[in-house]
C-alpha cells in the first residue's frame, strides 16, 4: 500500500470508521474492543506510509514539518514507525520534537 495518496489514505480511514460503527451496535462488546485494536493499528500503518526516506514513514499525529526536521533522522524511527512510548501516546512530545521546538523559538 505505499504510494497511496492522502487522498485514499483518509478514504481507508473513512472506511475503517463507518465498519467500526457498524460493528458496534451488531457485536458483542468483548469482539468489538477486538475489532478496534486492529483498527487502530491498521490505522497507524496507513499514516506512517511513505514512498521514500528512513523507516516507515511519518508516525500519526506528527507534522510534516517534525517529520521533515526530526523524524527523519531520528534513531527511534524504524520500518514500522516510531518505536518511541513516549511518541506513541503523545504525539510531538518526545525529547528530539521538543528540543527542535525551543531551539526554533530561540531563533
């Protein structure tokens, strides 16, 4: 699925979605919070597509301009993403975003 546009990654997304809320109100609880936990990484993976550069791609919920400038070059970025917790749980909140940020603002 690289090389997907944005435009199909948010389709799929879209997809994802409306079958989750179908899902919901047609199965048990216990195989829906299944279901959602597949979603959500199956969610991950189509925003971290990317054509080229280091690892998988940009990990979800971070900006372009993150990935362009810390990302990219950040040891924790691997082929299936961000390995980071802290990233993970709090986009934009790990050291080497939060050093970029304060070191743009001193400039």
């Amino acid at each position: 699925m690289a090389g997907l546009s944005q435009e199909e990654k948010s389709l799929v997304q879209e997809a994802i979605q409306v079958y989750l809320q179908i899902v919901s109100r047609q199965m048990p609880q216990a195989h829906v919070q299944k279901i959602v936990q597949i979603a959500e990484g199956a969610i991950k993976k189509i925003e971290t597509l990317d054509a080229g550069g280091k690892g998988g791609g940009k990990p979800m919920g971070i900006t372009d301009e993150w990935y362009k400038h810390v990302c990219k070059t950040c040891d924790k970025l691997s082929a299936s993403g961000c390995e980071d917790k802290v990233t993970e749980k709090f986009p934009g909140k790990c050291d080497p975003i939060l050093h970029y940020e304060q070191n743009k603002l001193k400039s």
